[in-house]
C-alpha cells in the first residue's frame, strides 16, 4: 500500500494520531466485523488507549470534513 495513501487515512482525534477501524480492515484485506472480534478477543494485547469511540458530534465532524458520509462507523469496544 502506498504510503501517502496511509498518511491520508490518519486523522487527528482529541489531540491523537488515529485510523478508523474500516481503513485498518481495508488495509488488511478484511471486513471490519472480523477486525473488531480479533480485537475483542485478544484485547490483552493492546494498551488500554488503542481505541476508543467517536462520539456522534467527533464522527459528523468527520464525515464532513473528509467526504467519508457513505462508509461505515468506528470500533465499539465496550
């Protein structure tokens, strides 16, 4: 995968560097339901900061500002 291509999928949320769960799967070659139950399910491996949930306003904003209004949503670990 290019690397530009990467860069323009990292946003800055609440002061991060983050990628939203559908750009990972896509990267990976797989569907976003199976990189969220692979996370689940080996969530020891990951710092307690690896993700989080948008809030609507965080993920409208967003969607605006990237034209992402048609893909889907984030990664609900709760």
């Amino acid at each position: 995968m290019d690397l530009e291509l990467i860069q323009r999928k990292i946003y800055g949320i609440r002061g991060r560097r983050v990628m939203l769960d559908f750009d990972l799967a896509e990267m990976y070659g797989v569907e976003t339901k199976s990189l969220k139950l692979s996370v689940r399910r080996n969530i020891k491996r990951f710092p307690s900061d690896f993700m989080f949930q948008l809030t609507a306003g965080e993920w409208d904003a967003l969607r605006f500002q990237n034209e992402t209004s048609k893909r889907g949503g984030f990664i609900p670990y709760e």
